[in-house]
C-alpha cells in the first residue's frame, strides 16, 4: 500500500515559509505576531513583528514594526526595527527607523530619525560599566 506524503511544515520549506497576507478590504485593530512572512496590502493599527516584511503600495500601519527585512511602499506611521529596510520610491515613513542595512529610493519620504542597529548596544555596555564604579565611590 503506497504511504501518502506527509505535509511539510512552513519552517521546514524554507527560512520563511508561506507569507500571511493582509488584503487591501482587511482593516486589523490589534497587534500581529508571526515568525514568518507577512505581507500588507490592507490597514493596521497595533505592531507587527515578522521574520519578513511587505508593505504594500496602498498599505497603511499605524504601530512599530519589528523584523529581519522591511519593505516598504505604503505609509508607515511609527518606529521601524530591522537588520535590512527598504524604502521603495512610494514609501513615506513618519517615525525613526533602527537599521543595520538601509535602502532609500529616491522619492521616499521620512520623518524621523536614522539610527544603525550596531550604535544601540554600543550605549547599553557604557551605562553597566558605570554602575559598579558609581557604587564604589558611593560606599
């Protein structure tokens, strides 16, 4: 008798796997959470936290977003955190953006502040370092 195959787990097809798409009549009030792909062609307001992210032309996400890979053509309103962000040519961006690798073509517009990922831990070592010797002179 011939064994029928077995379904493939998303993670087990790929790093990212089936993206979950948000359609352009889709209006979501609440934060997404996914460690895959998540592709948003239609409103959000709450944060988005993926693997992989796609922010669709007409797209609109009021909330911070937090993954591996941003893309973005819509309108984002709030703090991006990514290791790799696009700004495609229709973005138009209004909060900070936290990068390691950051692409911006031209006609993208942004509103905020441009930070690299490798700065921040750079600060958070400098303050632990001071504790002890504040503690030191204080006793």
């Amino acid at each position: 008798m011939a064994e029928s195959p077995r379904p493939v787990p998303a993670a087990a097809s790929g790093p990212r796997g089936t993206p979950s798409i948000i359609s352009a009549n889709l209006h979501i009030v609440g934060n997404l959470k996914t460690e895959g792909e998540i592709q948003v062609d239609g409103v959000i307001d709450g944060d988005v936290t993926a693997q992989a992210l796609t922010v669709g032309s007409h797209a609109r996400i009021a909330g911070e977003l937090v993954a591996d890979d941003i893309v973005v053509h819509g309108q984002i309103s709030g703090k991006i955190s990514a290791r790799q962000v696009r700004l495609a040519k229709t973005a138009k961006v209004v909060g900070d953006i936290v990068h390691e690798v950051l692409a911006i073509e031209a006609g993208a517009h942004i509103e905020g502040q441009l930070r690299r990922l490798d700065e921040e831990p750079r600060r958070k070592p400098e303050a632990v370092t001071k504790l002890p010797v504040a503690e030191k002179a204080a006793g």
